[in-house]
C-alpha cells in the first residue's frame, strides 16, 4: 500500500527533545542538584510547554540514570552514593574480566573489528567534546566485551547496573574531562585481544574500571567537602 501523500516529514528534534537536553544541561552542569525534586508543573511553568511534554521528557532522563521516579513522590535528579558506586564498579570488573578473559581466546575477526569501530566512533566523539555520545559509545564497548563471555546471566546482570553505569559516567564528565584519553586508554585492551593474552586483557580492564571509579569517587568527596572540580 503506499504512503499517503499527505504525510509530512517527522521532525528531528521534537520539543520534548529541546526539554530532554535543557535539563540533561542543568544537571550536567550543576544547576539541578543530585537528591532535588523535579515538580512537572514548575519546569511546565518555566520552559513554557505542557507538564505531559516535560513528564516524557523526565522518563527520558531517567532511562539515561540521571533522574529517578519513584511512585507517589515524583521525581529527582539521581544521587549516586559512594558506597554503591565502589559495590557496583567491583561487579562490573569481575563480570568484564572473566568475560575478556575468554574473548582472549575466543574473539573472532568481525567482534574485533567491531570494537575497533567504536573506538574510531569514541575519537570523533572525544573531539567534539560529546559527553553523552561518549559515554553512549563507552558503554557499547563494555557491553560487546561482555558478549564474549556467551553467558546470557552475565549479560542480565552487567544490564542491570547499565544506568546506574550511565549515570556514573556522565558524572565524571561534570567533575572532570578525561574525552581526548578516552578513546586511547580503550585500544590497548583490542591490542591484548589480537595477541590472545588473557591476563593482559583482563589487567589492562581492571585498571581502566578502577581508575576511574577512584577517581570520580575522590571527586564526588571533594563535592561534598566544598572543593569545585567542575570544568569551567
């Protein structure tokens, strides 16, 4: 059956994504506050749209990890709270490495290529300074590691932690901007596939994870002690 003609072309940027980037900016940058209530009619009010288009807009942000929507209370800009995050980032580590450990052995040409691909995809983003595109790009490689493992109650629990991982990340980029090493500090893990070295591999891993969760941990107590690390 064909399209009918009077069908008009879907716009690329609709005003819920306007509101979407909006607030994901004032949560970026620090003018929503982790733990802050986010009441639909003040931010319909304020942004001059509908409480329906700011209410799409905040399930938006709350499949990204930046806003939690609890039943009854409404929702808030996420906290992340230094205990779960070192919890979380000790699981990531253990399901990742035991998953590059089999990649090391098991990773065929096309999976490689693959990450090579994103890497190449993390420069352009880390030259544009594209935060969310990185972090998007981040969690991709991650989760193809995952994939190694063929293990689909791995795969469940790495998604599971998915958006509090997001989350995280986007967090780092407010407290500091790592994006011209990013895509560096991902190749030599590739490098250590294609020699099929597992120990390598699952090094190189374990320290990319854990360099950064120290680092963003030791900034989110800075945070609270008063020091800025925001980037200007």
């Amino acid at each position: 059956m064909p399209i009918p003609g009077e069908f008009a072309p879907v716009e690329s940027q609709t005003i819920t994504d306007h509101v979407y980037q909006h607030l994901r900016q004032a949560i970026h940058v620090g003018q929503l506050k982790p733990g802050q209530r986010l009441v639909d009619t003040e931010l319909a009010e304020a942004l001059q749209v509908s409480r329906a288009t700011v209410r799409e807009a905040l399930r938006m942000l709350e499949s990204r990890g930046l806003v939690t929507i609890k039943h009854r209370r409404g929702a808030f800009v996420a906290e992340l709270i230094p205990d779960d995050l070192r919890d979380a980032c000790t699981f990531r580590t253990l399901l990742e490495t035991h998953a590059v450990r089999l990649g090391a052995h098991s990773a065929n040409e096309e999976e490689l290529a693959a990450l090579e691909r994103l890497i190449e995809e993390l420069h352009g983003a880390a030259a544009r300074q594209d935060f969310e595109q990185i972090v998007d790009l981040d969690l991709r490689f991650h989760l193809a590691i995952c994939y190694f493992a063929r293990s689909k109650r791995l795969l469940e629990a790495w998604r599971g932690m998915e958006t509090m991982f997001r989350a995280f990340l986007l967090l780092k980029y407010a407290l500091y901007d790592d994006s011209a090493l990013i895509a560096g500090s991902h190749q030599p893990i590739v490098d250590a596939l294609r020699q099929h070295d597992a120990e390598r591999a699952a090094h190189l891993l374990s320290a990319h994870i854990g360099d950064t969760a120290e680092r963003v941990l030791e900034g989110l107590e800075q945070e609270r002690q008063g020091v800025t690390t925001r980037p200007a």
